[in-house]
C-alpha cells in the first residue's frame, strides 16, 4: 500500500480495489512501526484519521468526492487544527490546541483528504535542518545520522519513508524545497499570494508561504489544486483562477527555454550535487529545452537582505507570545514584565531568540534606516534581476541546495554556515515567485535536488517541467533502505 503514490491511491481507491479505512490503516501501521527511527511526526491523531476515513469510503460509495478522497495526509505543525495540538514545535506553543483549522487544512480537508497528524519542523519555521524543534531533531531517513533540512524536516522526512503519500508545508526561505531536496522528494513553494496563509503561524508574513510535498510532481499538482485559491481572510491572498494543474502536466518540453544562473553553480556547491544537477539538465535537454546560461547578479545579497527581513519581521509576529493569552506561562511571575520576560525565556529556543534580538534590533530607531529599508531596497533589485532574466527564459534551473544533506550537529553552532544551506532558495521569497524541487540523483548514497524557479503563477509551468522529467527519469522512485 505505501509504496503508492496519490494519484495511484486515487485510483485505486476509486475502482473499489481497497478502502479509505484500509489505506489509513495500512499507513498509520508504517508510522508507529518505523517514526521512532526518524521523529517525524509530533501528533498523530489515529482515531480522527479513521473516522475520516470513514467518511471518505462513504463518499466514494455514492460514487461522489475528488481525487483526494481518501488519500492520507499529514500537517506540518505549524497549520492550525481544530481540537489538535498545534505546536509550531516550541515549548511556548506546547500546550496549544487550535480552535479552528487553517484554511489549508480546510481545502484538503474538504476534498476529503484524510489527516494522519501533524509534523515535526524546526521552532517557528526557523532554521534548515529541523534541529531546533522543542520535539527534538528528525532525522533523514536516507541516513538517520543526517538532517533531513529543514524547517519542513518532519514532513520531508516522513513522505520520503512512505509514512505518509503527501504532505503540507510552509517556505518562508526554502524550507518546503531545502529538506526536499535532502530526503530525495518533491516539494513546491507556490507564488506568495496564491495559497492561503490563515491559520498558518507566522514567522515572516511578506514571505511565507504553504505548499505541497509529495514523491511526483503529480501528486504535488493534485495537493497544490486543492490548496491554492482565494481567501478573502488573508488580505494577501490573490483572487485569481486556480488552474487545472494536473491538465497541465502533459505538454511537451519542445522550445522551453531554461536558464542556469552563472551565480548558482560557483563557489560552494559540492562536486556531487553539480554533476547531478548537470546531468537533470541534459535530460531537459534531450526533451527539446533549450538550454542557456543566465545571470542573476543580485545572488549574494539574497542571503544578507533575507536576515534582516524576516527576523525582523518575526520580531514583531513572536511579539504575541507574551504569556496572557494563550500558550506557556511561567510559573508564579511577581509582576507584569517578570511574566513576560520568564514566559519568554523560558517558552522560546535559542534560535528563535537570536532572531527576536536581531529583528528587533534591525528594527530600533537609528537602525532602521541602515539595516531594514536597505534591505528592502535590495529585495526589489532582486526581483528586478528575476523580471530581467524571465524575458529571457521561461524557467530557471540549479541547484536547490549547495550540499547534500549533512551530519546532525554539524551546523548547529555555526548560524552562518547554517543559513547558507538555503542560499539558492531564498531569492524566490524575496521576490515572490514559484519555486520547486525534484529529485534529480544522488552524491555519496545522498538525494540531490534540482529547484526550478518560474514567473508569478506559472506554478503550473515547473510541475509540468517536473512532470515531464520524472517520465523521462526514475530518481523520484528511489526508496530508502529500510524505508521500502
Ligand atoms: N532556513 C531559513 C530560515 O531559517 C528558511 C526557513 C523557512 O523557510 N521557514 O529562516
């Protein structure tokens, strides 16, 4: 059962070969027999899952319901969900049961996808190697010595050892295609705008955004069509059709036009990952692309402009966690500041806290000017350098990641070297646009990822780039050891 992709679940369940109940049952048999060895997910929420599963087989009894119905899917904790503990993987958040779901989990919910529990991911979304969780590290089910990246780890992690066919999660800097990448599955990072962020705790709210992962660009096609869509309860969100993105896939590569950016395979990026990433490219090549070389010369600001923004931005959307209205409170506070200040202290990680003091301090008056408006003038020259280079090209291609996945401990007291891990990806939240992952082989026994960038909305354009390599290749079919 769990070797089935979505779109062949889907079918299945369909043509009556097994149950909504049946499947759920098959995959939440995998999680408790295998997460121990990988901590993927924070909550399961078993008996919820069967009852909506239940419900599923009932639908599709009626002959009613859609593609997903039926199919498992997991959360990453930081959606909320009605009546489940909804973490964000922090102490301050430990206790939290959300009182209404997230518009997302409303979506998938509604087109009768079925919630097998939520995930694990590094506090508040921050951090690349899902090691700053108050759950503890997740890790990489290719090499359980190694992360999984992060912050989307658990959910990364999870649907690479078919614990589950499909997951959500959010790319603030890359974190939906980061860990992606480094557990050898596909994962999108839509449009800002283009699926909800209601319900989904904030880190950087001009750069968040929720999206798929799932092992084929189909499957990622059919949870992104479910997810996208206007909600008139985020402001951000864009009133715009939803495409058929699953019509999409089929349309040939003849006269696609793909760039390489000159500034993402310089300095850095290991030997392994390159030759891979080289060897994807000839395959687009053998499709009928036309390949060209591009410059975006704004890449190394990308990383430095990213942390002012969002830590800034953090520093004002973490300013809710004060101890009075809900989540950790410090035991007896003398008086009003002592309960913030030990509330705090004691409910936030260290990473969590860096980012506070610097966006805070980015933020001060005096500073202001110097660090958070030249940031944002720098934002716009990066999208500017993107507008430039789509004139050119239709979607650009690299590496998502410089290294394959890395050891656990490595990076943890090395912040810098840390936030270079996301150093290809984090352009295209600064900028706004559609970004994925896929794999594309392996270096040294490790995943490699290939991230595809595309103009606003042309979600639809990169899953049919995916769709049509992964015809072409079998790298997304791979299985970890003793994850088969
Ligand atoms: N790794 C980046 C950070 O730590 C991006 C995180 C994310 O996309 N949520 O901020």
């Amino acid at each position: 059962m769990h070797e089935r992709t979505i779109a062949e679940l889907a079918h299945g369940l369909r043509a009556g070969e097994f149950s909504a109940v049946e499947v759920t049952e098959a995959f939440l048999r995998r999680i408790e027999a295998l997460d121990g060895r990988l901590n993927s997910f924070i909550t399961v929420t078993a008996e919820r899952a069967l009852e909506q599963a239940r419900a599923a087989d009932e639908r599709l009894r009626r002959g009613g319901g859609g593609p997903l119905t039926g199919v498992p899917v997991a959360h990453k904790d930081i959606f909320c969900t009605d009546g489940v503990r909804t973490s964000c993987a922090s102490r301050m958040l430990d206790s939290f049961v959300a009182p209404y779901d997230a518009t997302v989990v409303e979506r998938l919910r509604d087109a009768g996808a079925v919630m097998l529990g939520k995930t694990n991911m590094d506090e508040f979304a921050m951090g690349s190697s899902n090691e700053t969780s108050f759950y503890g590290p997740v890790r990489n089910p290719w090499d359980t010595e190694r992360v999984p990246g992060g912050s989307s780890g658990g959910s990364a992690a999870a649907v690479a050892a078919r614990l589950v066919p499909g997951a959500t999660g959010t790319d603030t800097g890359g974190s939906i295609r980061q860990p992606a990448a480094l557990c050898g599955i596909t994962g999108l990072k839509p449009t800002y705008g283009r699926v909800s962020r209601w319900g989904m705790i904030a880190f950087a709210s001009s750069l968040d955004q929720g999206g798929p992962m799932a092992r084929t660009a189909e499957d990622v096609a059919l949870l992104l069509g479910a997810m996208a869509g206007f909600d008139p309860r985020d402001s951000t969100s864009v009133d715009r059709p939803v495409p058929d993105y699953a019509a999409e896939l089929a349309r040939p590569l003849r006269g696609l036009r793909v760039g390489l950016p000159r500034e993402y395979f310089g300095e850095g990026l290991e030997a392994g990952v390159r030759e891979a990433v080289e060897a994807a490219v000839r395959v687009l090549e053998s499709e009928g692309a036309e390949v060209r070389e591009i410059s975006l010369p704004t890449t190394p600001l990308a990383v430095p402009a990213y942390y002012v923004v969002a830590p800034a931005e953090a520093s004002s959307n973490l300013a809710r966690y004060d101890g009075v209205r809900y989540g950790y409170r410090c035991e007896d506070p003398r008086d009003l500041e002592d309960l913030y200040m030990r509330t705090r202290g004691e409910g936030f990680g260290a990473e969590v806290k860096r980012r506070i003091l610097v966006g805070t301090y980015t933020l001060s008056a005096g500073y202001y000017d110097a660090y958070y408006l030249k940031a944002q003038k720098v934002r716009r020259l990066i999208r500017d350098d993107f507008v430039r280079a789509f004139e050119e090209v239709d979607v650009i291609a690299g590496p998502t990641s410089p290294t394959t996945a890395f050891r656990l401990g490595e990076r943890l007291d090395d912040p810098v070297t840390m936030y270079l891990s996301d150093v290809y990806t984090i352009a295209a939240n600064l900028a706004g646009l559609p970004a994925l992952s896929m794999p594309v082989g392996f270096a040294g026994g490790l995943p490699v990822g290939m991230q595809l960038i595309g103009r606003h909305f042309e979600e639809g354009r990169l899953l049919n780039v995916a769709h049509q390599y992964q015809l072409a290749t079998d790298w997304h079919r791979a299985a970890p050891p003793g994850f088969e």
